[in-house]
C-alpha cells in the first residue's frame, strides 16, 4: 500500500495554524497530500514545550531541522508574517528593500 506524501508547516502562530488546517489541509487532501501543522517552538522549561511569536532565527531553524529529523521522509514549508520576521532573518534585507520598491 502507498502511504500519502507528507507536507509539515512550522507556522507563526493560531491564525496561520488555523488557515492551514481549515484551508490548505481539505485542499491538499483532494491530492493524496497529508498535511500536519504546529506553531513555531518559541522556549522549553521544565520540560514544557512553549509555541507561537516569531523568535529568534536561530529558534526557528533549529524547530526545523528538529522536525526534519523527526520525519525525515516528509516534506517541510513554512508559514509566517513578513511583519514579524526578525532582522537577523535570511534575506531579510533583501526583501524588505523590495517592498519598499514597489510602493
């Protein structure tokens, strides 16, 4: 039996968590595309694991590589807000001088 392609989403928060899952999800399942979602690990303490807001991009890509190892056959997109990146994002630059360009 073939098992579904997988499509994971770090997602910023409940907003982009809920869109996925009452919007991309039943879309993507009419492909034979499973779909799982979760908010962005923002901090661990004493053993809870704390989600949603954009941290830091060292945060964020550590949270993706966590769960690229974890499912290593599935695939991995992102959904998050340019207005919440952080600075030290890649081509965070780079974009913002393009938004401001097509003013």
């Amino acid at each position: 039996m073939n098992q579904w392609p997988r499509l994971n989403f770090i997602v910023e928060g409940q907003t982009e968590e809920t869109f996925v899952n009452r919007m991309i999800r039943p879309h993507l399942a009419t492909y034979a595309i499973n779909v799982s979602v979760r908010c962005v690990t923002t901090g661990r303490k004493r053993g809870r694991v704390f989600r949603g807001g954009m941290p830091n991009y060292l945060k964020i890509k550590n949270d993706i590589k966590g769960w690229l190892s974890e499912d290593s056959e599935a695939y991995l997109t992102t959904f998050f807000d340019f207005y919440g990146l952080t600075h030290d994002f890649p081509g965070y630059q780079e974009a913002l001088s393009k938004k401001k360009d097509s003013r």
